[in-house]
C-alpha cells in the first residue's frame, strides 16, 4: 500500500498524522500539489509538485495510484476515480469513502454546484474540529493496520 495526498488542500493536522503512521508503520507517503509542499525527512515520505492548472494534481495522482493504495482527498471525484481503479479514499475528515456510498456524494456534489451556480449561497465546509482528526487517525490506523495483517 502506498497513500497518496490531494495536498493542495489538505490540512497541516491531517499531514502531521500522516507523517507519524507513516514513519510508525514504514508506508510510503506522496503528497501532491501544484506547489512545494515541505515534507519531514524520511525515507518513507516524498512529494510531486506538479504544473498548475484545474485537476492536474488529481490526474497526477490517478496515474500514478494502484489497487490496494489510499488516497486522502476531499475532492469527491477523484475518491471516485481511485475507488474506481481499486484504492481507497478517505477524507480529512474522517469519512471512508467506498463504491457503496461514492455514487450519493458525487450526486450530492453535482447537486451543490447547481444550487451555487443559481445564486444560492450553500456556504462553505465546517471548520475541522478535533473530532474529525479523531475519526481521520481512527480511520487511517484500521487501514493500516488490515494492511499489514493485524485484526
């Protein structure tokens, strides 16, 4: 299993918890953005910096990301994409995302947009609360740890 990052908009918490289990649990661990993202030293950890532009950091990923692997996204298509090719997905925040439940977000997201592209104010995400790192880190260690056998 290798875990990629959406690091454009991954939050610096949820980076700091991957840098941990990946150190702990010596997984490989590629952030992605279209800018230099600082990663700690480590053998186990990189980071692609990729052009600017709509999507290449998630067509990045997509190319590179293989069955068994993990991305951590928010972005709703590119979960979609991943599971689609055999990975898994998870959020920042802590939600699995699986093709039993991908279809109603990508739905919902669609949704979203139209309600915005209306004029209709849909505000914006929640600011992440200690809770979400709590289910995020719960969520990461269970897959990790199914990873390398343990129950």
């Amino acid at each position: 299993m290798r875990i990629w990052v959406d690091a454009d908009a991954c939050p610096v918490a949820i980076r700091e918890i991957l840098f941990r289990a990946s150190e702990r649990t010596a997984t490989r661990l590629t952030l992605v953005a279209n800018r230099a993202v600082r990663v700690p030293p480590s053998k186990y950890i990189d980071s692609l910096e990729v052009s600017a532009g709509f999507d290449v950091a998630d067509d990045a990923i997509v190319a590179r990301v293989q069955t068994g692997d993990l991305v951590v996204t928010s972005d709703i298509p590119l979960a979609a994409e991943a599971i689609g090719q055999g990975a898994r997905a998870l959020s920042p925040r802590g939600e699995l995302f699986t093709s039993s439940n991908i279809r109603a977000r990508l739905n919902m997201r669609d949704f979203l947009d139209t309600m915005r592209a209306s004029g209709f104010d849909t505000g914006g995400p929640k600011a992440m609360r200690p809770a979400d790192r709590k289910a995020f880190a719960d969520h990461l260690d269970r897959l990790l740890a199914r990873r390398s056998g343990a129950p």
